[in-house]
C-alpha cells in the first residue's frame, strides 16, 4: 500500500467516526427536546466514544508523520480534520442546548 493510500485510509477512518459522533450529538439533543433524558445522555457519551477514537486515529497519524519527518497533507486528510473539529463543536453545543431543555 503506497503513502497515498495509507493517508487516505486513514483520514476516511477519521471521516467515518467524526460522522458518527456528530450524529449520535444530534440524536442526543433530539432526545433532549423530547425529555428523554437518559437516552440523550447515552447517545452523547456513545458520539464522545467515538469521537474519541476518531481522535486517537488523528494523533497517531501525526505522531507517525513526525517520525517520518515527511509532511503528507491531501485534501482528503483536511477534509477529515475538519470533521473532527466539526464535531467537537457541535458536541459543545449539544451539551448547551441539552442545559437548556433539562427538566427543573
């Protein structure tokens, strides 16, 4: 498997779990406008589960970019960090607006 491949493998690993995160979010906040508490709590820690791995997958690749002293940046691999991001900020908004809809 060339550089190129390996690079693209693994910025769609990081693609595929930062999607799942922001999905399970957005599931959460559903179920917090619902008043299903619990399960929105779930669904958020099952989208930081995986927004955990993504991060872990993105660490290791930096980590093995700075051992090989070779910068490989493709668009496919700043796509996939800007997913990342994405959905760190989209669970912090989830986590405002779920304050937002707990029951008093």
């Amino acid at each position: 498997m060339s550089k190129v491949e390996r690079l693209s493998e693994v910025a769609m690993k990081i693609i595929t779990c930062a999607g799942l995160a922001k999905s399970n979010y957005l599931l959460a906040l559903e179920d917090a406008k619902k008043g299903n508490m619990e399960e929105a709590h779930k669904k958020l820690q099952e989208g930081s589960d995986v927004f955990s791995e993504a991060h872990h997958i993105h660490a290791s690749a930096l980590s093995d970019e700075m051992k090989q002293l070779e910068p490989q940046v493709t668009l496919l691999l700043v796509h996939a960090e800007d997913q990342l991001m994405n959905a760190e900020t989209i669970k912090i908004l989830v986590q405002e607006l779920m304050e937002i809809h707990q029951p008093q």
